[in-house]
C-alpha cells in the first residue's frame, strides 16, 4: 500500500525484506516463543526448520546471549540419537556462511559437537 516506502527499503535495507528475512524472523518467533531455552529446545526449533536463514538466526541469538557453548557442549557430549546433532552441525555452518559466525568458531564448535 506504501509502493514509494517499500521500494525505499528494499533499496536502502534490502536485509530487511524477502525470504531469508522472514526466516530470520520466523526464527526470533521461534525463540522467543520457546517454552524453555534448554540446549533441547533449541535444537528441537533447528530440527524442525532446515532452512539456512533460520537456523543462522537460532545460532545468532546463542551467540548474543552467551549460550552457544553450553548448547555445544549438550549437543557433544548427549543426544547422539535423535538428530539433534545433525541439526546442531547444520545450523552451525549455515550460521558461518552467512557471517554470524567465523569459519574458526564453527570448526570449534563442530569439533565440539562431534
């Protein structure tokens, strides 16, 4: 309804709009919604969304809010059996390709994984 302003951001602050914004959002969503925090819930969220922007956006929240390595710690050391690794890995390098993360914190924590 507002052409001039869409056009605005998309040319000004194209991060704001299209798919992977709405991921990311989605993943906020997510997050925030979670009934708990545990390292368990937030590898059932990346579980249950492949998509790279999202899972990208779980490991940025982690890494503000100083929980990423407890929730590499509990990926590495439990869980070997449901997938939660697996989604842990995933979101771990989705997070480095778009920059959340550096390519030597994401070989740690994937060393750490397992």
């Amino acid at each position: 309804s507002m052409p001039t302003a869409a056009a605005f951001v998309k040319e000004h602050s194209p991060q704001l709009v299209g798919a992977d914004a709405d991921a990311r959002r989605k993943a906020d969503v997510g997050y925030e919604y979670s009934m708990n925090r545990s390292p368990e819930s937030v590898a059932g969220l990346l579980a249950s969304n492949h998509d790279p922007a999202y899972q990208a956006e779980i490991i940025n929240i982690l890494q503000k809010n100083g929980t990423i390595d407890s929730f590499v710690q509990a990926m590495g050391t439990n869980y070997h059996y449901n997938g939660w690794p697996e989604a842990a890995r995933s979101a771990i390098q989705n997070a480095a390709s778009a920059g959340v993360i550096t390519q030597t914190q994401a070989q740690s924590y994937l060393t750490r994984v397992g």
